[in-house]
C-alpha cells in the first residue's frame, strides 16, 4: 500500500499538517487568510486557522450563487408524511436565508448569541442554521425526539436568546406537537430566550403570541415578511459555529463545540477525498437534522461542496412502504446515499428479496454509505449484493463531525472487510491502546484512540467546559483523544469497531445516555434503585432494558404490571420516545462492586448470551447469580 495515494496522503497528514491542511484549506473563500494552520500553543487545546477569517453561510451559498449555480437546486425537499415536494435553488435558499437572518439581526441576535432550533425535517429547520451561519450566531439544534426535560437542560446550558420551532412533526403513526414541549421545556429552565419563534404547519397550527410569557412568541411568515436581508457577518475560524448536545453516560449532556474555519475545511475535504461527491451532484442522507450525520451530510458538507442535497422528510419503511428510499435516489437521480444501518435492516425486515429495489431505476447510484452503529456483516451482504454498489461502512462520532475511518471513494477506494469501516482517515492518528497506555499488537482488541491533534473540524472543547472536556476525552491517556469505542486495528491496518466501552447507548443510530434513563426511573416513587443497560437488538441494533428494585413496602408482586407501564410511560415523557425503552424488570438487587458501583457491563454481556467478565471486586456473587436467568430471560 505504501505507493498508494491513500498512504501517501495519511502519512502527510500526520507529518506535515501543516502542509496537508494548508493546501486543504484552499478549497474555502476566506475574507482574510490563516496566519496558521494548526495552532500548537496551548496543548490539549489545538486550534486550526488561527488568524483565518471566513463565513461559513457565504462558502455554503453566496459563493455559489456568485460562481453560476444560483439556479441549480441546492435542496431537494421531499415530504412523503405530508405529501409535499419542494425544490429551493441556491439562489431561492440564499434570499430565504437573508431574510431569516435579518429576521433574526432584527429580534437583537448578534454575533456569538445562541439560538437553540427545536424542528422537524423540514426546509425552514436548514434556513434557520444557515442564518444564525450568516450573522455568527451559534446554533444548537435539538433532535425533535427528544422529551421537554431534554430539551430544557440543553435550553440551560446554551442560554439562547432565540428558540426556533414548528408547530408540529409528523410521525408516520401521529402528529407531534411541538410548541407544548417547547412550552414545557421553556417551564422546566430556568433561563428563558427572549422570543421564540413559530413556523407554522398546517398538520397542527399552535397557539402564538396568546398566553403571559415571558419571552414573546412571534409566527415565522409574520417576522420574515417584515424583515430586512441580512449580509454575512466575518467571523474568525476559531469562533463557534454551532453547539450540538450528545449523550455522555451520565444524564447531563455534552455541547460538542464544532468551529467555522476547521469545519469549513474539513468538510469540503470529507465531500471529495471520501464520499466522491462534487459540485452539482444529488446527494442523499437520510437522517435527521438533529443528529451530527444531518449536521454534517444533509447540511453543511454538500452545501460547502456545491451539491445538491436530498431532504427527505420519511422513514425507511411505511411511507409507503420499504421502497421509499430507492423512490428518492430515482426521483432525483442522486448519486450516492447515507444512512444508518439500522434503516437497512427495517429494508430488508419488509423486502428481504430486495423486489421494491428491483421496481425502481437506480442507474445514478454509485454507492452507499452506513454509520452511526455498527455495520453488521449480515446487513452488509444483504445491502451490497442486492443494491449492487460498494456499500462503504464509516465510524466517527458527533464529537469528530466527519469520518474517523472509512473506505475513502474518492481518494482510493480500497477493498472492504465485511466488519470494518476500512482505514484511519488522513488526519486522524488512530492507535488501539492497552490499560496502560501503550499500543497493543495488530489484532489485539483495546481502546480505540487518537493520537492528538484531532484534524480540522473536531470538537476543540465542550461549550463553557473545558475541565470536562479534559476529563472525559484527553486524561484517560496523555497525549491521546479517548473515543470510547473498543476495537482492533488488524495486519492491513484496517480498523474493527466493537462497540462502546462506557455505558453509552446506540438505538437505531442515536445515541443516548444510560444516566438520563435512569435519572428519569429513579424519579418513579416505587423505585429504590436502577440500572439501565443497551442490550442487542436485531432491528435497532441496541435497545435500553431497565431492571428496577422497588421501595420496601411496594408489592411487586400486586403492582408490577402497573410500575412497569408507569416506567415505560415516564421515560417517553423525561427522555423522549426514541430512547425506546420496552422491558423493566423488576428484581431482588442489582450486582455491584465492593465500592458500589453497578456492574451494567457484566450485566449487558449475560443477556446478550456472552461470557460475562465478572470483577474480583463484586460484592455479592449471589445477587448476580440470582439474576442471570432474568437477564437470559430464563425467568
Ligand atoms: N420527533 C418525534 N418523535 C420521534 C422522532 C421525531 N423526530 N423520531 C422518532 N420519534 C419517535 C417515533 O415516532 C417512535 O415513537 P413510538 O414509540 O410512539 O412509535 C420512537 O420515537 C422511536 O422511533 P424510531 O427510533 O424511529 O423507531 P421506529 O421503531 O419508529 O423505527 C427505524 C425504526 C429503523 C425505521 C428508525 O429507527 C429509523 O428510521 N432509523 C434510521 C436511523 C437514523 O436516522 N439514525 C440517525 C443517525 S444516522
Ligand atoms: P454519535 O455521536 O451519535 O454519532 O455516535 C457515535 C457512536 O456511534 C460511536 O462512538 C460508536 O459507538 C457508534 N458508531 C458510529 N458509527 C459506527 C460504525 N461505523 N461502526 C461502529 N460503531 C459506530
């Protein structure tokens, strides 16, 4: 491998960023160049494009439109839930952008202010990032999943003046309205914006403006119509361009900070050298706005890149059915499409025969990328021999923004290993480390790490927290980003991904904490103590399952069916339906070590049917023992 341009390019990358990223930064328009490329100064905290100054809205839409592409479309909005499609050029989204970022200017956002945007797929969510872009706000997005106590802690730590919604989601089963779990958000913390503002939708219009508030709520038609076009505003590459809160394993979020210059950068970089996609291609992710893949591959990158994007306002099956996604790629020819795996395997639950893709012409695809969860080798043979395209799993994390490891398309595309996201990706010094620290031997499983400096367009700190940033990701091992997946690096140097080694759960590609679950059943009156642990599941890949230890004095026996729905119920309404927590048992006592901590790991292995690893350290065999045949469902 060593003559190939893969290797030649990661092995500059490592020795000479500066001269890799340098050149990499060329592909952005600044208002003023880098002074430096990587700034080494203040180590753990490495900053990219020092002295750069840049507007990540004008790279995403003026400078095409200047450039000629004003009439091609930049969105495709497709809305199967509501039956509507939308195309917005570049020049469309660009005058719609000026106008919500004027709107914005308008209600007293200035550079640095958040704005938290609580919306559904639609295409007024993407305005409404590109504005704050445009005027050097900060965004942070909330997946719309997400229950009333979520959305305040993030409302709390973000302090914005401005909250974004809509009136309402749609869910293929239901209609979520929006704007009372705003209010109950807005009731829970206790900092509140200045105004909020409503986009209106006809599935479900909300009350504006009608109650004593004590921010002002105003409707989205209303503002724009009145309001001024707003030009760029020139921020440095160091300033924030957005905040987006990920689950830790306790129940408080971190806001992954993300910046304007190394984001720019790397993104545009991520477009060419590893999903193949340039200016005027169709582009495909089907996820949501609210997670880091939307951020990153719905938004940001095909925008700064050129392409078109595909918003695609459905699910996987049932709107109408499983062959919605190969309907998309025809309807607009895209060319290449990311997902999770999770949707594959919903695929192929429904059209295991593959017969809806066969009903559709998908002649423009070229190929298809999975992550968010592990690719399992069964998914990816069923995806790769029906669809017939490579199909190229990647590994990052909300905290990285782009791809750690992949098969890079565009710079060489290299043979796949059914189980690996193929190879480090230029930029990131991935090492497997042992309990110690060192690097273990090819093909030994340890902590997957990454020798520091992360690459542009990582996260350089959490928002407000740098002490925390330092505990959880740099102090495990000196010198290293801690990822908290497991893994091994094998003889050709590709990389396995096992899963995580903290207590952060993946269902269906979301990630979500075991603290805030538990937080949420520790608040149930009959409940003395709990644990929650991500058990395998052949459709979500993981999903959580509570064991609960009632209150002395609480019959289990009488109330266990309604404590159980009580549980249920409480964790959709703190945490939010996608937690999608099913199973509570309730149970004797839960296995600890001598110094009290719950063994959730060993508990996740019995009931995934592996060995378990059981510490020295347990306190009472027993209790394990007692709740083993629980776990295996024996009982
Ligand atoms: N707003 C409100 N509720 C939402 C929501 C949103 N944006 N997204 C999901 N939910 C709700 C769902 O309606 C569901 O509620 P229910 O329990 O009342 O049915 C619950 O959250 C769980 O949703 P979901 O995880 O979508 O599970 P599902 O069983 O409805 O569907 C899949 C399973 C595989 C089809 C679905 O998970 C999917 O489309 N996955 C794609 C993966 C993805 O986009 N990952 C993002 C990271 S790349
Ligand atoms: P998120 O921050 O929500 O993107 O979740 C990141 C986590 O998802 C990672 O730490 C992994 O545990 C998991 N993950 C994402 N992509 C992959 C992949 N391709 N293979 C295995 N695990 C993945």
């Amino acid at each position: 491998m060593s003559e190939s341009a893969y290797a030649e390019a990661y092995q500059r990358s490592t020795e000479d960023p500066d001269a890799f990223w340098g050149e990499a930064a060329t592909a952005v328009e600044w208002t003023t160049p880098p002074e430096r490329v990587l700034d080494d100064s203040r180590p753990p905290f490495y900053r990219w494009f020092t002295g750069g100054r840049l507007n990540t809205c004008h790279n995403a839409l003026d400078r095409h439109v200047a450039s000629g592409r004003g009439e091609q479309p930049a969105v495709f909005y497709d809305s199967p839930v509501t039956g509507t499609r939308r195309t917005l050029t570049y020049a469309g989204l660009l005058d719609e952008v000026r106008r919500f970022a004027g709107a914005l200017s308008s209600l007293g956002v200035e550079k640095g202010d958040r704005v938290v945007i609580y919306m559904p797929m639609v295409p007024e969510a993407v305005v409404a990032m590109l504005a704050c872009a445009r005027i050097g706000a900060v965004h942070s997005v909330v997946f719309g999943g997400f229950a009333p106590a979520e959305l305040a802690v993030r409302i709390e730590d973000a302090r914005p003046v401005v909250v974004v919604t809509a009136s309402c989601g749609i869910e293929p089963a239901r209609v979520v309205e929006y704007k009372p779990l705003l209010d109950g958000a807005l009731d829970r913390s206790s900092h509140k914006p200045e105004t909020v503002v409503v986009l209106q939708r006809e599935q479900a219009r909300a009350a504006v403006g009608q109650r004593d508030t004590d921010w002002e709520e105003l409707d989205w038609a209303e503002l724009v119509a009145d309001a001024e076009p707003a030009d760029c505003v020139d921020v440095e590459a160091t300033d924030p361009l957005y905040i987006l809160y990920t689950s830790g394993t306790t129940g408080r979020p971190k806001g992954i900070v993300r910046d304007n210059g190394g984001h720019a950068v790397a993104l545009r970089w991520s477009m060419a050298n590893i999903f193949d996609i340039g200016p005027g291609d169709v582009w495909f992710t089907a996820s949501d706005v609210g997670w880091v893949v939307g951020h990153s591959y719905i938004v940001y990158a095909p925008l700064l890149t050129g392409a078109t994007t595909v918003l695609y306002e459905g699910k996987p099956v049932g709107t109408p059915d499983a062959g919605a996604f190969w309907r998309v790629i025809e309807d607009y020819g895209a060319k290449a499409m990311f997902t999770a795996p999770t949707a594959y395997r919903a695929i192929r639950r429904e059209d295991p025969e593959g017969d809806l893709i066969r009903a559709h012409d998908l002649s423009s695809l070229r190929a298809v990328f999975l992550a968010g969860e592990r690719l399992d080798p069964d998914t990816y043979a069923w995806a790769a021999q029906r669809l017939g395209v490579p199909v190229i799993d990647n590994w990052w994390q909300t905290e990285t923004g782009w791809p750690i490891a992949a098969n890079l398309r565009g710079l060489e595309p290299m043979p796949v290993k059914p189980g690996s996201p193929s190879v480090p990706v230029p930029g990131y010094a991935v090492e497997v480390l042992d309990e110690q620290g060192s690097p273990v031997p090819a093909g030994t499983e340890g902590a997957i790490c990454i020798r520091l400096p992360l690459p542009p367009g990582t996260l350089p700190t959490l928002w407000g927290d740098d002490e925390r940033y330092v505990a959880s990701y740099l102090s495990a091992f000196e010198g290293y980003y801690l990822s908290g997946d497991g893994g091994l690096l094998d003889d050709d140097g590709y990389l396995f991904v096992m899963g995580r080694t903290d207590d952060v759960l993946n269902v269906a590609g979301h990630r979500l904490s075991t603290g805030s679950i538990e937080a949420a059943l520790a608040g149930h009156e009959a409940v003395a103590e709990c644990a929650v642990i991500g058990v395998a599941d052949e459709l979500k890949g993981q999903v959580p399952r509570a064991l609960v230890v009632v209150k002395s004095g609480v019959d289990a026996q009488a109330d266990g069916e309604r404590i159980r729905a009580e549980l249920v119920q409480r964790v959709r309404e703190e945490v939010g339906p996608v937690a999608a927590l099913k199973e509570v048992d309730i149970v004797p006592g839960l296995p600890k070590t001598r110094s009290g901590k719950i063994l959730r790991r060993t508990m996740r292995e019995i009931a995934d049917g592996r060995t378990p690893a059981v510490p020295s350290t347990i306190e009472d065999p027993a209790v394990l023992e007692a709740l083993a045949p629980v776990l295996r469902h024996e009982a």
